[in-house]
C-alpha cells in the first residue's frame, strides 16, 4: 500500500503497524469469537485492557506507583476545560491560567462559565508568536485562594511549546498535553493533573486520557458535579461508570505498546528533535522565503508553522504538495499559513521528504 504522508494536526498519522493490529482486533479479539466492538465492557478480557492500558501508560511516564491515576473519558480535551473547573474550582478559589494559544483561552473561558478564573500570563499581544513567561508569573503567585494553574503545553494551532515548567510548590499544576504528551521527557511530577484528547500521540479520537494525582482526586470530591462529571467517579469505576470508547481506549493501548518497543519517551524526544530540525532547517536556510511563525526558542516539536510571500503562494504550496503526497498541511483556519504537524506516529522519513519538497517548491518559485 502506498501510504501518503501524513501531516494532520489531529486526528493524525498512527503507525501502520498499530492499524494493522487494530484491524485484527476488529474480527476477533484474543480468539474471543468475537471483535472487541461486541463485547461487554464489563467482560474480564475488556476489563483488563482497560487496566492494563492505565498501566502502560503510567509506566512509561515513570509514574507507575506514584500515586497517579489515568481516567479514560470522553468529550475530547474540549471536555476537560469545563471539567478541570467543575471538578476542582471550588467556591471563594480561582483558576489561574496562562495564556499561550487558542486552546489555553478556551479553557480559561470554559472555567470561566463555571467560577472565578483569571489570566496568569498571556502572549496574545505578540499574537502568540511568543510564550508568556511562566516562570516569573508562578513565582509572584502564592497558594492563597489558587485552585490550580493551568498551561497549555503546545499550542497545536500556533506552533509553540513551553521547555520547561516551574516548581508550583503547593499549587496543583494542570497541563493540557493533547500535543505532546509521550514525545519528550518531562518532569511529569511538576503536575497535579494532565489530560490529552487521544488523537494526536496517542491513538483515534474518542477517548481523553486524564492522568491525576490522588490527593487532587481526594479533593476534587465534590458532591454537586453530577456522578457522571465527577473524577472521582470514573478513579473508584476504574473508567467503567458508564460504556467507555472500548475500542478508542484499545486502539491507545496499542499506540503505547508500540511507543515503548520504539524506545520509550526518550527516543520519541530524540526523533522529535530530528524531525523538526529538518523542517525548521527548511525554514531557516530558505533566504527569508519561508517565515517561522513563532519566535526560535519557543517553537514547538510538534507543530512546525510558517509563512509564505503571499496567500497565493501558499495555497499553491499546499495544492502542490497534495498532488506530491503530503497531506495536511494547511494552517489552522483562524490564523491561515501553513503547519506541519509531526506527531510521535509521522515516520522521520516524512520529515526528510518534505523538507526536500520545501527546498524544490522554494527554488522554484521563490
Ligand atoms: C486538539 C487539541 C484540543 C482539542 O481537543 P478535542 O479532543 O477536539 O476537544 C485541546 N487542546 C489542545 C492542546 C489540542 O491540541
């Protein structure tokens, strides 16, 4: 099969691998005589996957018996902004949000519909072409009335990724990770709770993985979010409250199975680093032709966004490209350009073809 290359901010290129073992799946699951779409999530088989996908992925974060649970909901990341809030901002406590992206805003204006949320730090007036400063507006905060902090890790849609992140002390540290959960070695102890929507590192849509520690879960009991709502429900249901995305949350396990026998985290931050310098060298080395988005030290490994001249030569960079096989590589509808997504399931040899691509399409119309 000839597989195009597949640069979709979300859903996103998976490993042909991991297809194939799905596909499998869907006949028949682990000589059940059934597929895994006809089985009762209640069945021992299922209930075990379940497990043994929170397992995986705790173990390849490092975080297996630290403390840490892995809810599997769904709603998207999307869900999460008002979630997070009705979960953990309890009355006379506020949210406190840094502002990196479009994302980051709609959680902060998701939080705002259900109590008090304010902006911690905000790059929007450089029009997200750089990353507010984390650091120092986490330092002026103290516990106080702070429910939590939330950050958006890499802006999907802008093209920026924070390094690193602050020690919060006593304050939860949230992170929406959608982008880049699994594709670079973190301190995932600096956060009281992460959440990615699953389609862009860690398999289809339909499923949200949320990765919370027990005391914020303790804390987040409140009775006056409905059961089905609450963190706390889905932790002691170990996800299994109401019919989970069985096959979604298969389809992940698969994807992390697969990240592991790669090389884990670290090897996916190695290949990450690759990958984007290949179109970030692109970019650079193309005489001001094509114009990074964001500013060099805050670009993102995950989503690499730049210009062109004029609109109309990048429509036909896009047009192009399709017809050469690259897919997907239209900016975000709201801010236009172009972007490259290059998440832990899109091959190196991707990259390298389409900074060949970039280098012919300059010299020939540049
Ligand atoms: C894609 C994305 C979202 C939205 O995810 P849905 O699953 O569509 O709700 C939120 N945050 C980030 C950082 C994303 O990349």
């Amino acid at each position: 099969m000839d597989r195009t290359y597949n640069f979709n901010p979300g859903p996103a290129a998976l490993p042909l691998e991991v297809l194939e073992q799905g596909r499998d799946s869907f006949v028949d699951y682990g000589g059940q005589g059934m597929s895994l779409l006809e089985m009762s999530h209640r069945s021992k088989p299922v209930e075990g996957m379940i497990a043994e996908t929170e397992r995986q992925l705790l173990e390849l974060i490092g975080l297996r018996d630290a403390g840490y649970r892995v809810l599997f909901m769904s709603g998207g990341a999307s869900a999460q902004f008002a979630l997070l809030a009705m979960n953990l901002l309890t009355a006379g406590k506020v949210g406190r949000y840094v502002l990196s992206g479009s994302f980051s805003e709609k959680a902060y204006e998701e939080a705002l519909t259900v109590g008090a949320a304010e902006v911690l730090a905000s790059g929007k007036a450089t029009g997200w072409a750089k990353l507010p400063d984390v650091e120092a507006a986490l330092a002026s905060l103290t516990e106080g009335d702070t429910a939590y902090a939330h950050v958006t890790t890499n802006n999907t849609i802008e093209g920026s990724q924070f390094k690193t992140f602050p020690d919060t002390g006593g304050i939860p540290l949230i992170g929406d990770m959608t982008s880049d959960i699994l594709s670079r070695q973190i301190d995932w102890k600096r956060f009281a709770m992460f959440y990615a929507g699953a389609q862009k590192n860690l398999g289809p849509a339909g499923v949200t993985a949320v990765v919370i520690r027990e005391d914020l879960l303790a804390a987040a009991a409140n009775a006056k979010v409905p059961a089905i709502f609450r963190y706390a429900t889905y932790a002691s249901n170990n996800s299994l409250y109401n019919t989970p995305p069985v096959h979604s949350i298969y389809m992940m396990k698969l994807m992390l199975a697969w990240t592991a026998r790669e090389g884990g985290v670290a090897a996916m931050e190695t290949r990450s680093a690759e990958k984007a310098a290949m179109l970030y060298e692109a970019i650079d080395g193309s005489g001001g032709f094509y114009r990074g988005i964001v500013e060099k030290p805050d670009r993102s490994a995950m989503n690499a966004t730049w210009r062109l001249p004029d609109e109309a030569l990048e429509k036909a960079f896009v047009q192009e490209a399709q017809a050469a096989g690259f897919a997907g590589l239209a900016g975000h509808r709201s801010v236009g350009g172009i972007r490259a997504s290059i998440y832990n399931g899109v091959p190196v040899e991707a990259c390298r073809a389409l900074a060949g691509f970039m280098n012919d399409f300059r010299k020939r119309r540049g």
